[in-house]
C-alpha cells in the first residue's frame, strides 16, 4: 500500500489523533483531491506548481467559477452546513484541490494572497479579499496544519441535478 499523499509534507512534527483524522478525511473524500507539490522544491517552485494546476485546470474546463482559499481543514470547509462549499447553491462549486500544505501559518498565507493576485481578473474568479487575512497563530489551535486551496465548477459540463431541487446531498 502506498503511503498517503501528504505523508511528506507533514513528517516533521508529531501530529495528534485530530491532525491525522483532517488528513485522512480528505483521503477518503469525493470531492477534495491532493494536489500537492514536490516536497523537495522551494517556495517559488511550491508557488509555480499551484499556478500551474490552476491554469491547467482552467484550460481543460472553462468556463469556470471558482476561489482559492485557505483552511485548516478541508473537508470541514467543504462539508459544513453553515458555510461548506458543498452547500453554497449561489456558486455551486464542485471540486477542492489542496495546493499545499504548511505547518506553519503564515507561507500558506502567502500562497494564497499570490495565487489570489496572480488569477484575480481571471474570468471567473470569485475572491473578493486579498487573501491571507484568516491566519490564526493561536499555539492552542486543535490542528496545526495550513492549507492552501482551489475550489470551482466547470460550466462545461451539465450541472449537478441536487441543485434542481435546492439542496445538494
């Protein structure tokens, strides 16, 4: 078998029970995939690679809407009923790509306020803020991992019949 995706990226530090599960939720997850660079590349070359799982997703299903973001949890910001990208009728996203993961907070912020400054203008961009503005530095945060992510839907194809009905299961 092999060893998860982000297996790299997180091996430095000890992560908790918690950390382990928000990973592994996204493993096993429909609409959230990895989408992560060498673990061995610089930050310029971690930022290129984003860039270019961007455009390339872009070039292959435009028209698009979509919006980058950053989490601590993946799946959380997907699935949850207050605020989940899964349950937004408005834009009815898709899919969610993790472009990069930071056990520190502040280069996942970085990475998100360049890829929102490198695609804003795009059409179909939906980021209003700059980006990086929801960095927590609490010591006590239940997960310390940062995530940089990309979420869209292509218009491409036909839409998801649930969101005929008002709701998406």
């Amino acid at each position: 078998m092999d060893a998860p995706v982000w297996e790299q990226h997180v091996s430095s530090i000890n992560l908790d029970e918690a950390a382990l599960e928000v990973l592994r939720s996204v493993d096993g997850h429909t609409s959230i995939f990895w989408r992560l660079p060498s673990k061995t590349g610089t930050a310029g070359s971690a930022l290129n690679h984003a860039i270019n799982v961007v455009k390339s997703t872009l070039e292959a299903k435009a028209p698009m809407s979509f919006k980058l973001g950053y989490t601590h949890n993946p799946s959380w910001r997907w699935d949850n009923t207050l605020y989940g990208y899964k349950h937004d009728l408005a834009y009815k996203f898709q899919a969610m790509l993790v472009l990069c993961i930071s056990e520190e907070p502040h280069s996942a912020a970085m990475m998100e306020a360049a890829l929102i400054s490198y695609f804003k203008g795009t059409p179909g961009c939906q980021n209003v803020r700059a980006g990086g503005d929801n960095v927590k530095t609490d010591p006590m945060a239940s997960v310390p991992l940062h995530m940089v992510y990309w979420v869209y839907r292509s218009f491409k194809g036909r839409p998801d019949p649930s969101f005929a009905r008002g709701k998406r299961s």
